[in-house]
C-alpha cells in the first residue's frame, strides 16, 4: 500500500499542477478562476500529504492506512465538487463538505499515527 499513497500522490500534485495552469491561462472569468484556485490549493496540500502517509505507512500502520483513504476520498470528493462549480457552474451540495471533513479527518489520523507509531 505505501506504494499506492506515493502514487496517488504523485498523481493528485501533477493534477493540481495542470489544474492551477488550465486556472492561469484558460479561465476567463475571475470567479471562476479563485474557485478552481480553491481546489487547486486543497490538492496541492493533500497530494503531499498522501506523500506523506505513504513514507510514514511502515511506521504508521493501519491508522495511516486510513489517514491515506480519507485523504484520498476526500480529495475526489471535495476537489471534485470545486472544480465541477467553478468550471461548469454545477454545485454537487453535500460532496464539498463531505470531502472536507474527510482530508481534516486524513490528518487527524495521521496524527494519530504518528502518536501511536511503532
């Protein structure tokens, strides 16, 4: 598994890297652009933060495990949801929040991890 968090990571940084480009050069609209802005900068964090579980995982266990899931989830659901408002115009109501709550829950069992690490 800590071969899949450096990877999903690895892939949510390259996302946030072409999304905050696509947010630079392709979005005329000023709104727009500080929503996908938004989600752009919750990726970037959660990417190196699945880094993170992924280099901690031996030590870590099956708290960092989850620490990774919620991260993961949370990423899909609440950048998902951002970037769906700010480039469609299409709000997906409870996701944003779900999502949220999710990546604070990702570091609180991350935390928690490193707490009770081997």
């Amino acid at each position: 598994m800590q071969r899949i968090w450096i990877g999903l990571g690895s892939l949510a940084g390259f996302g946030a890297v072409a999304m905050a480009a696509f947010a630079a050069h392709g979005i005329g609209d000023a709104t727009a652009a500080r929503i996908v802005g938004s989600g752009v900068q919750m990726q970037g964090w959660h990417a190196l933060a699945l880094l993170a579980t992924g280099l901690w995982l031996p030590r870590g266990g099956w708290l960092a495990q989850a620490a990774g899931l919620a991260f993961t989830v949370g990423l899909v659901l609440f950048c998902g949801a951002v970037y769906s408002l700010g480039l469609a115009g299409v709000s997906w109501g409870i996701l944003a929040p779900t999502g949220g709550v999710l990546l604070m829950i990702g570091w609180l069992l991350l935390g928690a991890s490193a707490l009770r690490g081997r």
